[in-house]
C-alpha cells in the first residue's frame, strides 16, 4: 500500500512538473506574440484618435509620461505626440474618470495644436451592460461626440450632460457614466491648452520616472 501511495505520488509530481514546463514554454513562446498584438491595438486607437492626415510619424514611438490630477489620477499617463514634416500638430494623451457608475473609466483623448479635439476613445470601464457601456464604440457611437469640439471660457458650461444643462446626450437610466467621460474629457482638453508648450517640449520617451 505504502509502495503504491509513493508510486502514485510520483507519478503526479511528474505530472505536476510536465504541466508547469509546458505553461512556462508556452508562455515563453508567446510572449513576444502577445506584445505585438498589444502593440498593434494601441496603435490602431492612436491612429483613431489622432487621424492619419495629422501625423506622418508612429504614434506609439513618441510618447511621455505625464503626471498631473488633472488627468483624473496621481499615476502618471502616457501622451504619444503626432508629428507632420518634422512639426508637432496633436497629442494624443491617456485619461481617468475616476467617478463612473462602476469604477474609474480609463479614456484616451487626441487634440491638434489648436485644442480642437481630433478623436475620443474608452479605453477600459466596467459599466453596466446595456446602459453605461454605452461610451464603448462596440456598443454605441456616442464617444464620436467629442470629435471636433474644444473647450473655451465661452462653452465651459456646457460641457455637461444634457440633464445637467449640457450639450452631450446622457443615457436612459445611466447618467452617471455619461456625466464621469464628459467632465474627464473637458479637464483633458483643458490642461492640454494649459500646458501646451510644456508638453510639446517633453522628451520623447515612455518611462515613468
């Protein structure tokens, strides 16, 4: 009995050891697979967000990390710089709502030299299906809302929810998740006009320091 409990524990430890090297080659494998994928998604957002015909360089190569509370967060969070001919023309800078339904949203915001906003894209939520999930371009196209808009002295006000007197269309039955983007969106745009030399004068370069 005693023979057979050890046999049979070997055999599991075996087993066990098999296993554990097949997950650490696979992994070892895919890894550098992985972060291709990643990579080629981050660069199809920034390519949505900063369009193109506004940028000749690649989005995702020239970048720094920015720390402010502005962008909703004490972490500091990437901006990627479009360049045309050599020249600045957007940025495209990475976001919090801390104050969703759910939890914090995780947007991006792309704006051009003159403060226009040239895309808008959430980038992680964990809003209701149905109703706050609605601010994810799989679901609806209310984020394309922002594409084109600035935020002056003049407009600041509206830039709320319509509920709240604004001009953005909140959602049947969720005007929390609507109300966190729309706030987190306008104080983007506003510390990029704030700061605008400042950041077109960061060095190009994507650790956190």
């Amino acid at each position: 009995m005693l023979n057979a409990i050890r046999k049979n524990g070997a055999i599991l430890a075996i087993f066990a050891c098999a296993s554990t090297g097949v997950v650490a080659l696979t992994d070892y494998f895919t890894q550098d697979k992985i972060q291709e994928q990643e990579q080629a998604q981050l660069l199809s957002i920034l390519n949505q967000v900063v369009p193109k015909s506004l940028h000749d360089n690649t989005l995702s190569n020239t970048c720094a990390m920015i720390r402010d509370p502005q962008l909703g967060t004490t972490k500091a969070m990437p901006a990627y710089f479009g360049t045309k001919n050599g020249e600045l023309s957007a940025i495209a800078i990475e976001a919090i709502a801390p104050d969703g339904y759910n939890g914090a949203i995780k947007i991006i915001v792309g704006v051009n030299t003159q403060g226009v906003i040239t895309g808008t894209r959430v980038l992680a939520q964990n809003e209701t299906p149905g109703l706050g999930d609605k601010i994810d371009l799989r679901v609806t196209d209310w984020i394309l809302s922002f594409t084109g808009k600035t935020v002056t002295e003049q407009n600041y006000d509206t830039w709320k929810v319509r509920k709240d007197g604004g001009q953005f269309d909140q959602f049947t039955g969720a005007t929390i998740t609507p109300r966190a983007v729309v706030k987190a969106v306008r104080n983007t745009v506003e510390f990029v006009k704030q700061n605008r030399e400042k950041l077109f004068a960061q060095a190009h370069q994507c650790e956190v320091k």
